[in-house]
C-alpha cells in the first residue's frame, strides 16, 4: 500500500503547488531569512531547524516554477548540468544521502530562476511588505546582539561570542549571511521609497553588521566586500561611486562601535582587555583550510568524472571539517570536472549578461538596488572561495534571495540588451519541463518525510551515520553532525 500512498500524496502535492501563489514562497524565503536567528533556538538546532524549514520551501519552488513557460537558450547546458548531477548522485557510495543533496541543490537553483522571473513581485506594495519583512527582521536580530553583547560586558564582564551571536551554530555563520546582507543594505539605502522609520532601520543595521564583522574578524567576507565593491567602482561610476561611499561611511561608524563598546566600555568599567574571537594571523586555521583542499584535490585525481557524489566529501572522515571551505574545489571532487566545467560557463554567461545591462542602466536610469544585489552575487562568489557560504542553509536562502531579486530588477526595465535570451514555449518543451518538476515533486517529497524523521533524531543525523569515535566538534553541512 505504501507506493499507492505515495504515488496519492504526489498527485496532492502537485496540484498544490501549482495553484500556490508565489507570494507565498516569497514571504516564507522573507521570514526564514529576516527571522530565525531571533527565534529561542534550543542548543544545537539554530542550524537543523532552519534547514527543516528550507527543505518545507521547496515544493513551493516547484509551484512557482510550473508559473514559468520555458527556458532560454542555456537550456541545453542547464539539461546537461542535470544529467551530469543525477549521475554522479547514483553513482555515489551512498545514494539516498548524494540524492537528497542533489534534490536540495536542484530546488534551489529553480527557485532562484523562478522567483527572479515573476514581473508581478515587483509592484510597489509587494515590493514594501518584502523590504518591511527583510528589514525588520535584521533590524530586530541586530538591536538583540547589541543588548547581549551590552549586558554581557556590564553585568559579567566578558565578551561570550557564542552566546552573543545566537540563532548560529558558529558566529562565523553569520558572516556568510553578511557577504550578501551588507550589500542588499547599502542598494536599499539608494532606494529613495525607503524612507523615514525603515531608512533609519537600514542604517542602523548597516552600521551593526560593520560593528560585528569588525569584532568577528570574518577575513573571506571583508575580502569579499572588497573585491567586489573594487568591480564595482571600476565598472559602474557614479553608482560605483555612491555604493562604495556608503559601504565606506557604515565602516567608518562600526569602527567608532567598536571603540565605544569593545575599548572604552571595559576600561570605565575597570576591566581587563576583553578577548577577540580568534586571532586575526590564526595559522592555524590557514593551515586547516590547504589540508581540506588537499583532500578534495585527492578526490578530483581519483574520481575526474562524476567525482564522488553529492555530500560525498564528508564521508571520508578527515578530522576538521565535512566539506572544503571553496565551493570550487568542492563542485569538482563531489560532481566531477566535466559538471564543473558547464557549471562554470552557465555562471560566467549570466554574469557577463548581467553586467552589460547593469552598464547600460547605469547610463539610462541607474538601480541601486540592482547593483547591491550584483555585488551580493560577486562577494559570495569570492567568499565561497574561502568558506562554507553554500552548504549552510540561512546563507544558501539569502544567494537564492539576492540572485532572484537581481533578475526580477533587471526583468522589470525596459532596456536594449535584456539580460535574458528570449524564452522558448513550446508545447514539447513546457511538457519536458513538466515531467521533470513533478520528477523532483516526488524526490522532494521522499526527502522531506527522511528528513524530518532525522530530525528528531538525538542528533539529528543522516541514516545510518555513526559518530566517529576521533571527533572533536560538530562539522555542519546538511545537518549539524555532517558526517554519515
């Protein structure tokens, strides 16, 4: 009986999802993003509970999709990234585990394209309540970190980091939100309908995150910021110009942050020098992260093809982490280099699109929200060189947010050059499509009732893992206990 469950439950969920409005997906992406590191986490889920959560948002993506009539010419590559994914999935040593990784992957690259083509989302009021929801959300996040950090040092006298920066498993998680948090601040800053009350929100939590980069040392993510606020003076002028003044100006008012509560504050109250989160040379970690790359590149010598599969990194136990900290280097040892290679030229495509028109904007009618959003995109990129940024899941939904919100801001001017070929609709290809959504309907349906069963796990694990026996400290990739 249970197929014929499954296939019932299928068909529900399918003629769910296509009716649901997209508005919905929105605000669900809105709120995980803006509001759950203020919930009250208990210890140890602040990472599972929000990938729960990701994984529920996932068949709305696929409702939203079904909104969409075709594709643009880079269909055939994006048709071959997936073949070469599934394969190396179920070509894996685990395939349950390289599946749900894949399916998870697969949802949020289709919600990113999905949510960036809806024209609809753009309109004054829904455009409101969205910038109302981010903004609020991180606003509330930054003003309770302050009050923590504030009473710790006043009542306790010391500086906790990891009580401070609640709703993370580790503080240098939030500096992965921020590569992409700063810079959607400064674009809507720009914005001359953010006004009054929420421009003042914007800024101060602008200038919080500044304070907090400062005290968390978060190095992939100032080199992040700039490197691509450097791409940004030199390709786009004036706007070049005003995003990086501001970026400038928040910097200058979190180092005087700093000053008053981290300096100042300790010595009027007589106390030692409060200690930093780590240390800014920290050898050892530098050294953590060439030992990592080493093992992916060990992979990649190993199995050049369809690599080990997907999540597959953390299966060989190494000590220091389940996945390399460089998404490069990780695409290449879990999915192979050929997956790699197509990937790299489906991103390098859309990006040289999007920069031409951002130009061409740029002399016509400038959107300084368009290009926050395109050095949100760029500074992720460069932190995934360095770090975690898309394997932890609040991060992940903040690249499926910024990408989205690009294409939409870009979809909505009527420009020469659009930054999207034309579509195709064909009856042949809308029904390809179709197939292969309610095909992902199904996995996503199968991962979601696995993963919640894990869930409530203590830990919550894959199926089947086993502690090794010589680890130290959790390792998040799809659950906080990466390995399996």
């Amino acid at each position: 009986m249970r197929p014929l469950f499954f296939i019932h439950l299928l068909f529900l969920s399918a003629s769910a999802v296509r009716y649901l409005p997209p508005a919905l997906l929105l605000c669900a992406v809105c709120l995980l993003v803006g509001y759950a590191p203020v919930l009250p986490w208990v210890d140890g889920l602040a990472h599972d509970a929000v990938r729960l959560m990701q994984l529920a948002c996932m068949p709305l993506m696929i409702g939203v999709a079904w909104t969409q009539r075709g594709v643009g010419r880079a269909g055939a590559l994006i048709v071959v990234l997936v073949l070469l994914g599934g394969a190396s999935a179920l070509g894996s040593e685990r395939p349950p585990v390289a599946v749900r990784e894949w399916c998870l992957t697969l949802s949020l690259a289709i919600g990113a394209y999905s949510l960036g083509h809806l024209r609809s989302w753009g309109t004054p009021s829904r455009a409101q309540v969205l910038v109302g929801l981010l903004l609020s959300g991180v606003a509330l996040y930054a003003g309770l970190e302050l009050l923590l950090l504030v009473l710790g040092i006043v009542l306790e006298h010391t500086l906790d980091y990891w009580r401070v920066f609640a709703g993370y498993v580790n503080p240098r998680f939030l500096n992965h939100v921020q590569t992409l948090l700063i810079p959607l601040l400064i674009g809507l800053l720009g914005l001359p309908e953010v006004r009054g009350w929420w421009r003042r929100l914007a800024w101060f939590s602008l200038v919080a995150n500044a304070f907090f980069l400062l005290l968390l040392l978060g190095r992939a993510t100032v080199l992040a910021l700039i490197v691509s606020a450097s791409i940004t003076l030199l390709f786009f002028g004036p706007s070049g110009l005003a995003y990086a003044r501001r970026l400038v100006i928040a910097f200058i008012a979190g180092a005087v942050l700093y000053l008053l509560l981290i300096k100042l504050l300790p010595w009027g109250l007589g106390m030692d020098e409060l200690p930093v989160f780590r240390e800014l040379g920290e050898r050892g970690s530098v050294e953590a992260r060439l030992y990592l790359w080493r093992i992916a590149l060990d992979m990649v010598a190993a199995h050049p093809w369809l690599g080990v599969g997907p999540m597959h990194y953390a299966h060989q136990f190494n000590g220091e982490a389940a996945h390399p900290h460089n998404i490069y280097l990780q695409i290449a040892a879990e999915y192979g280099l050929p997956f790699l290679l197509v990937l790299s030229v489906v991103c390098v495509r859309w990006l040289w699109q999007v920069t031409r028109q951002l130009r061409l904007n740029e002399r016509r009618k400038p959107d300084p929200l368009a290009l926050a959003c395109y050095v949100g995109v760029v500074g992720a990129l460069v932190d995934g060189g360095f770090s975690g940024n898309f394997v932890m899941p609040l991060p992940q939904l903040w690249i499926v947010l910024t990408v989205a919100l690009l294409q939409q801001r870009l979809h909505g001017m009527q420009v020469e050059a659009p930054v999207e070929e034309e579509r195709v609709s064909s009856g042949k290809r809308s029904k390809v499509m179709s197939i292969g959504l309610l095909l992902l309907l199904a996995i996503q349906i199968y991962v979601i009732t696995v993963s919640w069963r894990e869930f409530w796990q203590p830990p919550a694990r894959i199926t089947g893992a086993i502690e090794p026996e010589e680890a130290t400290h959790y390792s998040p990739r799809f659950w906080r206990d990466g390995w399996f």
